[in-house]
C-alpha cells in the first residue's frame, strides 16, 4: 500500500492543466468494440483505471498501437469471446467498476455480453439494474449466475424500441446508447443522462455512422444501423480534476491558472465554487484563481438562510465534486449544508476532517452541515487513509492547507483517477513524496 507524505501549510504558484475525463474515457474505450475500423483516440489520461480497461481490450483481442502521450489507435477485427467466459476476464473485469460498459458493444456486435460484478470505490450502493432493463427492452435474455456473481445477455438480433428509464445513469444510458445503434429499428431513451461526456460519446458514434438525434438532452432518438465505420476523437478535459484544483487554490489560499477547462461544458462548477465566495476568472480557455489572502465568504439565500449544496443529474451538480466542496468549506466564512443525494456512504470521509480540526457535523449517511473556520484555525496534520478517488483528494487537499506534515495511505485510489498527482503538484510548489 502506497503513500503521501505532504508537508502543508504552504502556498501554490503557477498553472496545471487537467488530464483528460477519466468518466469519457471508460465510455469511448468500450465503444471501439462496435467496429471493426481503426479508431483513434488522443487525451487519454495514464491513470489506472483507465490502463485496466485497455489491458482488458488488449486481452479481448483488440489491437492496439500507442501514438504518442495519450494518444492511442484501436482495432477490434479480431475478438476473442472466449476471453469472456475465463478466470481471467472474472478477475479482471470485477476490479473496475467501468467494465460494465463492455457488455453494450459487445452485446450489439457479437449478440453476447458478459460481465463479473464489478467493483470499484465503496461510496454505496450502484445498481446495474438499469443497464440490463435496458438490453432486456432490446430484445436481450439475460441470466446470472448467484455463485459467480457473473451477469450475462445474449440475442440473436437486438430490436429498437421504446424505453423510460427508472434513473438517469450515465453508464447505464452509454450502455444501452452502444448497444441501440446496432439494433434493428428505432429506439427512443427517455430520462436518458445528457453529460458533457456522453455526448461526447453521442458525436464520436454518430461520426462513426450511428443516427443519434437529441444529443444533449434526456430524450435521445436512436435509428440502427448495420456498421460502424472508424473514427478519430479527442476527450475533454477532467472537469472533476478542474474542480480539485479550484478547491486547491482557495484551501492554500494560492494563484493559480487552471489551462484549457472547455468553459462550455462546465455546467454549475464555476458558479457552485462562486457560491462558496471564491473569485473566478474566466481568460479565454483558462480559469484563473487569485490568492484568496483575505479569505472566502459563503453565499447566503436571500432570505439569509443556510446555503445548500446538492448534487443532481446533468446539468445540475455531479455529486463527484461534493467532497472537494466539503472541503473547501472547512475554511470558509459562514456555514453550508451538503447533501448528497445520490451515495450513502460518501460522506463518511467526514471523520478524518474532524481529527484535523473540521468543525463538521455529519446529519446522517447524506447530510453534512460544514462551520468554516475563515482560516482564523488551520486544519492539522494527521495520518489518515484514502477511502476512494474523491475523498482521498478532499484528504490531500486538506493536508495541503494544514500545518505540518500529514501522512495519506491507501493512495491507490487516488491514482485511480489523477494521473501523476505528486509529480504535477510539485511543480507548482506543493511539498508532496510518495513513499
């Protein structure tokens, strides 16, 4: 088990730019399943969630050629299925939670999909009820096996239909959007997710021949096609990442520029970090934060009642910045509630701000109300384990802005999702080793 030892309480200086979406990337990987052309894809982010997902596709039998950083072409002429059905692939496939997202292509193409129980961060319950419901509407069997934790469907030939789904599920709507396109016939998905990266996903298909109308909104419109052809695509930038070094920058009271963010499909960050009082500055592509030397003061009401933060399906706010707006809190002036809405575990991070000197009072599984301190008390340092991707960044962050010298252990998480964390931090200054 790997470690950070962070020496805080020092201020930041320079710029960063985010890695690509981690979230776009698991989507984008899966759908180079559905052709047989070359594909080629640039801003992948080295993360490890990521590789495992393209060592799985390598193992499938998908030939793939390393352009340069990021930049990789697939081509998936030559599948082999019976990599499903190993021990192998079970192992594999049940250490990341975005493998899931494997079975719609799969299922589109060669008319059988399978998937381990996927695992992935201990945030709570993630059903993946929606994502069979889906294929089963798409004329899919589908079977399980209770001993193996091992889900399968299979058809002959998927047909279009209609469907209303009982969540809006990012992975779920990708899942079933990839398998649609092969279908026979029409498909409509209504309380479809419409993020920024699923419609990156939408555009990169329809660039590839796929007939998918209503890209960016809950109702999509999809018209089957026999193929699809090859393509070329670049992933946006990590919005969440966007979002951890904004909190960075307010926490350690530093300037930073945060480069090439895609301002356009930001949706509710800026404005949810302006909420907390932290000034923003839009130059051209890049967010620019200045030394907040005199602090942050949280938002009111207008009727000056406690400011909530929520999180919501697109385009209200991803419930994975939560944690960094937690955080952030902690040395604001004022007070806010946190709710999040949609895992009942992901607060439970909660604990180790308290042992460095959080006024936080955890409500219940979704509720958190945060007393921020205006920097008037700095957090102190502690020794503390990573939970998952987010909360263990929330963890970093707070360890950044305290005094002394902090120990984070279980860090294999937060490279799960933050590609060379230590090393892109410590060239703005920030006093990270990774033991």
């Amino acid at each position: 088990m790997g470690s950070f030892r962070i020496e805080g309480g020092h201020r930041l200086q320079g710029e960063i730019t985010p890695q690509g979406a981690k979230n776009e990337a698991l989507q984008i990987l899966c759908a180079v399943l559905l052709t047989s052309e070359p594909v080629t894809v640039h801003n992948i982010p080295d993360i490890v969630d990521v590789n495992k997902l393209i060592a799985i596709l390598e193992d499938l039998g998908v030939k793939i050629q390393k352009k340069g950083k990021g930049s990789y072409t697939f081509r998936s002429d030559d599948i082999n299925m019976d990599y499903l059905q190993s021990d192998a692939f079970k192992a594999d496939g049940r250490s990341l939670r975005g493998s899931i997202m494997l079975v719609g292509p799969l299922l589109a193409r060669f008319g059988q999909g399978y998937i381990p129980k996927p695992g992935g961060d201990k945030i709570g319950r993630r059903r993946l009820d929606t994502h069979f419901e889906g294929f089963i509407k798409l004329g899919a069997s589908f079977r399980y096996n209770k001993e193996e934790h091992f889900y399968g469907v299979e058809a002959k030939k998927l047909k279009g239909t209609d469907m209303l789904l009982d969540e809006a599920s990012v992975t779920g709507t990708a899942n079933i959007v990839m398998a649609a396109v092969l279908a026979e016939g029409t498909t409509t998905i209504y309380n479809a997710a419409c993020e920024p990266y699923l419609q990156q996903l939408c555009k990169m298909l329809n660039r590839m021949g796929a007939r998918i109308t209503g890209v960016g909104s809950n109702l999509l419109t999809i018209e089957g096609v026999e193929s699809l052809g090859g393509t070329e695509h670049r992933m946006l930038p990590d919005m969440i990442e966007i979002g951890s070094w904004i909190g960075l920058a307010a926490m350690t009271q530093s300037e930073l520029t945060i480069k090439d963010v895609s301002w356009d499909d930001l949706g509710l960050i800026p404005t949810t970090f302006r909420k907390l009082g932290i000034t923003l500055e839009r130059r051209d592509d890049d967010i620019h934060i200045p030394a907040h030397t005199d602090g942050y003061e949280i938002q009111n009401y207008i009727d000056g009642s406690i400011l909530t933060i929520a999180d919501a399906p697109w385009p209200g706010l991803t419930p994975d910045l939560l944690s960094i707006l937690l955080v952030v809190a902690t040395q604001a002036r004022g007070e806010v509630l946190i709710h999040q809405k949609m895992f009942e575990s992901r607060l439970f991070f909660v604990d180790k701000l308290l042992d460095m000197g959080a006024k936080v009072i955890l409500c219940d599984p979704h509720r958190a109300t945060v007393i921020g301190h205006n920097f008037q008390s700095t957090l102190k340092a502690t020794t503390m384990v990573s939970p998952d991707i987010r909360a263990g960044v929330s963890l970093l962050i707070a360890a950044l802005s305290a005094k002394g010298t902090s120990t984070i252990h279980n860090i294999e998480q937060i490279d799960r999702g933050y590609e060379a964390i230590d090393t892109r931090l410590q060239a703005i200054g920030a006093r990270i080793t990774r033991v």
